[in-house]
C-alpha cells in the first residue's frame, strides 16, 4: 500500500460495563469498523484510504465516533446502517454527511 490518502478513524475502546463514561467498544465500534473494511474493499479503494482502529477519540457520550482525515469530518452515533453513506459521501465525494455531524463540543 502507497501511503494513504485519506484515514478513517473508528473508535472501539472498550470501558468495563461499571465504568462511568460509555465507550463506543460496547456500542458496536468494531462491527462498524469491519463494516468500513469491508465497504473500502468493495469500492476498490483500498489502495488510498486506510481504515484505522483506535482508542478514545474522546466524544464518549456521542455514540460511536467515526473521524475522516484529511477533511476532518467527524460523525456521531455511526451505526452500521450509515456506513455506506459515510462512505459514498464523505470518503468518495468529500462532502459531510450533515445528520451525523459531530457537535461542537469539548473534549470529554
Ligand atoms: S470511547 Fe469512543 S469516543 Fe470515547
């Protein structure tokens, strides 16, 4: 793989199911990530973007948080029902998917 030119952040930390903030891990992240994966490889266009698990990307309380580079896009409460929109929109045609727009908010 060339380098990437664009990044697709999907946060899957996982807090314990005591743990005071919710974590997108036990929402479903790493369904939504495979998801991701999967639709890059259907639209042949694994050799330019590169989808990446991470860690808290510190908007817990907003659902699964989703974050698309170079654009910095960011998405709230990503399901897996809005992956392809995210995909078809954000990563293929550079546009924001508005309804899943991450408020402007601070860090948590
Ligand atoms: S656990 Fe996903 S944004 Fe914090």
């Amino acid at each position: 793989m060339a380098k990437p030119k664009i990044q697709i952040l999907v946060c899957t930390n996982e807090r314990p199911s005591d743990a005071i903030k919710p974590s997108c891990g036990t929402r479903g992240g790493l369904d939504v990530y495979r998801r991701f994966k999967d639709g890059v490889r259907a639209r042949g266009i694994r050799d330019h973007v590169m989808v990446v698990r991470t860690g808290c990307l510190k908007h817990c309380s907003q659902g699964i948080t989703v974050n698309i580079w170079p654009n910095n896009h960011w998405y709230r409460g990503v399901t897996l029902a809005d992956v392809d929109e995210i995909l078809d929109r954000s990563v293929m045609d550079e546009q924001e998917v508005e309804r899943l727009q991450m408020p402007d908010i601070p860090w948590e």
